[in-house]
C-alpha cells in the first residue's frame, strides 16, 4: 500500500473508531459504499430492521458527532488524510470530482471503494467541503477555505449562465475574460462538476450542444470537419475520429460515408471529400455549379473564369470542368473562349 492509500486507510480506521455502537458503524459503511457498495436507506433498513427515517436521522447524528470531533482534532490519522486531499486540490483548482482527485491521489484509476472513502472524509472535515451527486451535480470535494456547497454551486451558475447567454461555446481564456478568478484552472475545476456542462477541443459548452458532446456519429462528423476548418476526405475523417478525445471513437470508414451521405450539413465536393454547407459550399454536380455561377453572372464567362469560380468550390480536376462545359444541353459556346447558358437550362 503506497503512502497516500495508507494515509486515508488509517484516517477512515480512526474515524470509525469515534463510532461506539457497531450498528451505527453498519450504517456509516454502507451508506458510503466503505465496503465497496453503496446502499439506501430501505436497504439499511431492512437489514436491520428499523425504518429508513430511523436509518436516516442515525446516519444524520453520526455525521454531526464525526463534524464535530475533527473540528476538534479527535479523529487520529484525519490531519495527515485531509493535507494529501488539500495538496492534490489545490493542484487541481482546488474543487474536484470525487471520480478525478482519487484517481490522481492514488495514480491510477481509483476504485468504488476509494472513491467512497475521499467522499466520507470529505462529509465529516472541516476543511473540506462536499458537493453531493444529483441530476445537476457529480459528487465533488472542494477546499472548504474557497467556499461551501452553496458557494460553489452559485459560481457554476454564473458560468453556465455565461456560456448560455454566448450562445456558442467558450475557451476557458474567454470565460476567464468576462469573469473574476485568480487562474482558469479555477473556472475549469468549477465547470467539471456540472453535468450541464461538457468540454471538447479545449472548448467548455452546454451539454447538450453537439459540438462539446457529440452522441452520434454525424455529430462527430461535424465536429472534426469544424475543428479542421478545411475539406476532407471520409477516410481521413473517420481517421480523426478515431484518434479523438470523443467517449465513443469505434467507427468504421463505411459507416463514416454511409453518414455523410446522409447529412445535408455535408457537401461532396469532390473524390470522397466533404464539406460543411456552413462554409458556403452547395450541392450538386459540377455541371449544376457552372450553371449557378453563370446564372449569377447572367453574362457570358471565359472558360478561365468559369474553372476558377469552379474550383472555388469543387476539389476536381480542371479537365473534369472542361468536359462538363462540352454539355450543349446545358451550356453554349461563345465566340472562341467563353459559354453562357444554353436555352434548355435557363
């Protein structure tokens, strides 16, 4: 056992050992998963036969006497616990998930039961302060010296209402623009513990803006042509999805084209290359691009002039531009150099 899970070892023995009747040490262990498993109040009351309000107002007692003792400094082994958990915070932008900080204490990916451990040291000290798991919240540790749950839970307000109110994902250099913390490390510690929040690319978002958190795999599509700024060929999409930081990256090159046929986001502008309609790309065939373009001008255009407009928005071949150009269903010659449209396609 390494010094650190020795350390909380012996702060969780010493805590324990404050609690004089085993049935509220029972109740301490299982309803933090101290033995690896979690249980609810009808579970402990069943077990022992009391009523999950008994269970609970027991369970509320024990925690205010353990508050109490390490206010005091009568938990052997506390001190030596909570100055690993304030080291590795402030590190970390001195609040974190339960799921992070045991993972770096321990330097490794921690267990149920580890993490059950930081979460029950974190409820009875007093330097520390704790964020509870809900549908808004993943269960957290801050130091207690930077604010309690309340404080923290109304600063994570303020940055979610920041990035809703700009309507587009924000870099934490921007977010550290508009408000007032001593470093951005502080913001991003804050944000993590939001499950309304999600980050991508450096990148902090709502969680349900596909850009921060794709779920599907056009999503993903768009979020890699969006970060490339630049066309790209499906194959080599498929390439950067699977080398990404998205939870989800198992796709095969198939199921990559299959979506970007599928997609009007997407635009085939050349052999396998696609782009995103946003950047001012349409669909269709070369020969629909040059009539556009002449439509646009509704004057004749040099063969030059046409190809480069073309090419503007196509990857293809100039002979491919040429050869569309010799349709007479759509287009007619000019004089030696230049088109214009045909009747048939005005």
């Amino acid at each position: 056992m390494d010094q650190n899970a020795d350390a909380i070892a012996k702060a969780i023995k010493g805590s324990l050992n404050i609690i004089e009747q085993d049935r509220e040490k029972e109740i301490i262990s299982r309803r933090f998963g101290l033995n690896g498993q979690k249980e609810t109040l009808e579970q402990i009351g069943d077990m022992l036969s009391i009523t999950r309000e008994r269970v609970r107002q027991l369970e509320k007692a024990i925690l205010i006497r353990l508050r109490v003792c390490s206010e005091e400094g009568e938990i052997a082994d506390l001190a030596a616990a909570e100055k690993i958990i304030i080291r590795n915070l402030t590190e970390t932008g001195r609040i974190a998930r339960v799921s992070t900080l045991a993972d770096k204490i321990y330097g490794r990916q921690s267990t149920e039961a580890e993490r059950a451990e930081l979460a029950f040291i974190g409820n009875i000290s007093s330097q520390l302060t704790t964020i509870e798991e809900t549908d808004q919240y993943y269960p957290a540790i801050g130091i207690a010296e930077y604010g309690d749950a309340a404080k923290v839970k109304k600063k994570l307000d303020e940055i979610i209402s920041l990035i809703k109110s700009n309507k587009k994902p924000m870099t934490l250099d921007e977010l550290d623009n508009k408000l007032t913390y001593e470093h951005p490390s502080h913001i991003e510690a804050i944000a993590s513990i939001s499950k309304q929040l999600s980050t991508l690319n450096g990148l902090w978002g709502l969680a349900k803006w596909p850009t921060v958190n794709p779920k599907n795999i056009r999503d993903k599509i768009f979020v890699v042509l969006e970060t490339k700024k630049e066309p790209m060929h499906f194959a080599d999409i498929a390439k950067a999805i699977s080398s990404s930081d998205f939870k989800r990256k198992n796709v095969t090159v198939q199921a990559i084209h299959n979506e970007l046929i599928k997609d009007d986001r997407f635009v085939l502008i050349g052999r396998g290359i696609y782009a995103l309609d946003s950047w001012g790309y349409k669909k269709g065939t070369v020969s629909d691009i040059i009539c556009d373009i002449l439509k646009k001008a509704k004057e004749p255009l040099s063969r030059e002039e046409i190809v480069k407009q073309v090419l503007h928005a196509r990857k293809v071949k100039e002979t491919t531009i040429l050869l569309n150009l010799q349709n007479k269903k759509y287009f007619k010659k000019v004089g030696k150099n230049a088109y214009e449209l045909a009747e048939s396609a005005k």
